[in-house]
C-alpha cells in the first residue's frame, strides 16, 4: 500500500491503467446497465399483463374486496345479531316500481 498523491486527470488514468484494465468506466458499466434495462422492461411488461388480466375478471363480475349490497334480511341472517339492533330501511323507489 502507499499514498499517491494526484491531480484528478491523473488520477482517472491511474484508474483506468490500474484498476480498470486499461478500459474507460462507461465500457465497464455497459453490460451491467444493459441488464438491468432488460429486467426492468421485463419487469413492466409482466406486470401490465397481470394487472390486464386482473382488470378483466373485475370487469366480468369477480367480486372484489369491499362492501356489498344485500337485502334486511340476508344482513340480518349473516350478523347473527347479538342484541344490537339496527334499523335499516327498504325504501321503495317511487316511480319504478
């Protein structure tokens, strides 16, 4: 180990000579960043094509998380009530029918 003591074009050639093998830094970044373009296009597309396909089932009728509409009745039958009543009106559409 010793201590270099260089100006900054110098010490780039250092590098490039002793470190880098006698190639520039952006021959020696060329293949990572390639890689990592290719996955994160990768990446992207698988993504757009689950969520396509996800959008599609929503679109035919898979229910998704949420609430739900349901009659008096049914959301009396599914709470199983425990002595907390709550009122919960029918109202009728006055026009239709």
């Amino acid at each position: 180990m010793r201590r270099l003591s260089l100006k900054p074009r110098a010490f780039g050639v250092w590098l490039e000579q002793y470190i880098y093998g006698g190639r520039r830094l952006a021959a020696l970044r060329h293949w990572p960043l390639t890689g990592f373009g290719i996955c994160v296009i990768g990446f992207v597309a698988t993504g757009a094509f689950l969520d396509h396909t996800n959008n599609k089932q929503a679109r035919n009728g898979r229910l998704l998380r949420g609430p739900e509409l349901i009659s008096r009745s049914r959301f009396n039958w599914r709470a199983r009530g425990d002595d907390l009543r709550l009122r919960l009106d029918n109202f009728r559409n006055p026009i239709g029918g």
